[in-house]
C-alpha cells in the first residue's frame, strides 16, 4: 500500500468517525434544550415568543460542536494538508 | 485585460461536482491583470445592490395616510419586529443595537434566501465572508460596551469573577464571535453540498426538498447570527446601583 492510500483511507475513515461521534452530543444536548423549552412554553403560553427565541439562540450554540466536527470532516477530505506533503516527495 | 470568464461557474452545479471547502473564492469571473473577482464577491455585491434597490424604492414614497403601500407595510413590519427582539434579548429600551442587527440580518437573509437560483452561489457559504460579518460583531462589542459602561466597566469585564480567569476571558472574546463565523460557514456550505451531492445522485425532485429545507435553515441562521450579535453587545452593561430605599 502506497502513501496515496493509506492517506486517503484514513482520510475517509476519519472524517466518517469524526462526523458520526461528533454529533452525538450535540444531538443529545439539542433534544434535552428543546424538551425543556416544549415543556415551559406549555407551561407558560404567554412567554412563549420569549422562550422560543431563547431556544433558537441556545440550539444554534449547542450546534457549534456539531459544525466543529462537520469543519474537521471537510478539512480532512478536501483540504487535507497531508496530500501536499504526498504529492510533493 | 479584462477578462470574464462565466464558463466555470455555469458547469459547476450541472455536472453535480461535489465542491470542496473555498471553491467559491477560487472560482474567478473577472480578471484584470493581477487582480481578479470571484464569485463570492460578485454575489455579495448583488445582494448588496438587491438590498438597496429594495430599500430606495420603498422608501421613495413614504406615507402615514390611510393608503400606504405593500412594500412599506412589509419592512414596517420587519423593523418593528426585529426592534423588539433586539430590545428584549438586550434589556435595554433605546434601539442602539437595532442597526448593527437589521443589517446583519437582512444581508444574511437575502443572501441565504436567494439559493433558490440555480447559479447563485451563497456568499454566506464562503468562510471569507463569515468571517468579515464575524469582524464586524468583534469591533461592535468593545464600542457598545464602552460606549454604555465606560472603558473600565468594560475592561472589568475580564477579571471578572476573578483575576485568575483573565486568560480564559481573552480566549472566550475571540472564539465567542469566531464561532459565530464558523456556525453561520457550516451551516451555509451544508446545506450547499449535500444539495449538489443529491443532485449528483437524483438530480430531478429530490434536492427541492433539501432546497427548501435550505431556505429554512436559512432564514433561521440570520436570525440567529442577528441575536447572538445583539446579545454579544450587549453583555457588559451599566452598573446598575440599586435604589437606597429611605422611608
């Protein structure tokens, strides 16, 4: 197996694992704020356009992880600095 | 010489290629010499004249009788909504934040909404112009806070609840408003690839779900790039000095 291969079967490797684990916990974070925010927002209906903004504030920075790994994923398949280096020996 | 070249930009979402991480910045449309325009910046300056055009129109004629027009109505309705949100997610009565805000907002979201058109690549989905949005949030948080704390209100800021967490504080400046460049680039780029990945695949009915899908997200990343500018700004406030209360 040559450099190119290995190279790009991590790559590939990599980014699927990166994207698979990455987002579970944002995921599971994301379901736990909406449920809250569901559950106050029945609770009390006469905030509820307060609480639904809140919640569309706090799910965009709970995504942040998720977008972190999604960054890494496109790095590592499109931008890989490893290929240059390949490439160039 | 000036040179336009259209050819790649028009083959690029036919041919269902799947698009690496800047390709829009490298997709050049005019070149004069050394210096060349990309697509990203032609687009940019689109929505920017879009945004205008709409704008002086409406603005043109102005009423407060009984007939006012659609246009007017509509961003009436815009303004007024987006004032109270910058309002009540900043707690503070003036509208200071409101311009920063509407601006923000309605450059993302006509960006973002015009991915409807074929051969419109989003400038949002390019990290150079994130990140220039992203700047702009950066320079407006030291002004909003100095300008309603003063400079020592705001450099209190950052010892604040201890000196020990100073470093912490400084890295927390800088990655809060680089994470907002980097939320609003992946989320833009995602909706962007997979679209012209699906298309690749099935390229009829199927990536107009995902497009419409897209128009959501869209809208919903504006908004939220919009607040979490507002809410950035507004972190450091005045001092509020509780009412001795003498009976």
């Amino acid at each position: 197996m040559d450099s190119y291969a290995i190279i790009g079967a991590v790559s590939v490797f990599g980014a699927c694992l990166c994207m698979g684990i990455g987002s579970i916990g944002s995921a599971l974070g994301e379901g736990r704020a909406a449920a809250a925010a569901l559950q106050a927002m029945a609770q009390q209906p006469d905030e509820a356009n307060r609480i639904r903004s809140t919640m569309f504030v706090t799910l965009a920075m709970l995504e942040t992880t998720a977008l972190y790994a999604m960054l890494i994923a496109f790095l590592t398949l499109y931008a890989n600095p490893f290929w240059n280096y390949a490439i160039n020996q | 010489m000036l040179q336009v070249d259209f050819s790649q930009w028009f083959d690029l979402p036919q041919k269902g290629r799947v698009i690496g991480l800047n390709s829009f910045d490298t997709i050049h449309v005019l070149q004069y010499g050394d210096w060349y325009i990309n697509v990203t910046i032609l687009n940019s300056w689109v929505v920017m004249a879009l945004i205008t055009l709409i704008a002086w129109l409406t603005t043109r004629h102005l009423s407060t009788a009984q007939h006012v027009s659609k246009w007017q109505t509509a961003l009436e309705a815009l303004v007024l909504w987006l004032q109270r949100e910058a309002n009540e997610t900043s707690g503070s009565r003036t509208n200071q934040y409101l311009g920063m805000a509407m601006g923000l907002f309605c450059f993302i979201l006509v960006c973002n909404l015009l991915t409807f058109i074929p051969w419109f690549r989003p400038p949002t989905a390019s990290l150079s112009t994130t990140m220039a949005l992203a700047a702009v949030v950066f320079i407006a948080i030291p002004y909003f806070a100095i300008k309603n704390a003063g400079i020592k209100g705001y450099l209190r800021k950052f010892i604040e609840p201890v000196p020990l967490m100073l470093p912490m504080n400084i890295f927390s400046e800088f990655f809060s408003v680089f994470a907002m460049g980097l939320r609003l680039f992946g989320n833009m780029l995602s909706g962007v690839m997979f679209a012209s990945i699906l298309s690749a695949f099935v390229p009829f009915i199927a990536p107009l779900t995902m497009q419409t899908l897209g128009l959501l997200t869209g809208s919903i990343q504006a908004y939220i790039f919009a607040l979490l500018a507002v809410v950035y700004s507004s972190s450091v406030k005045e001092e509020i000095v509780p009412e001795i209360i003498t009976t």
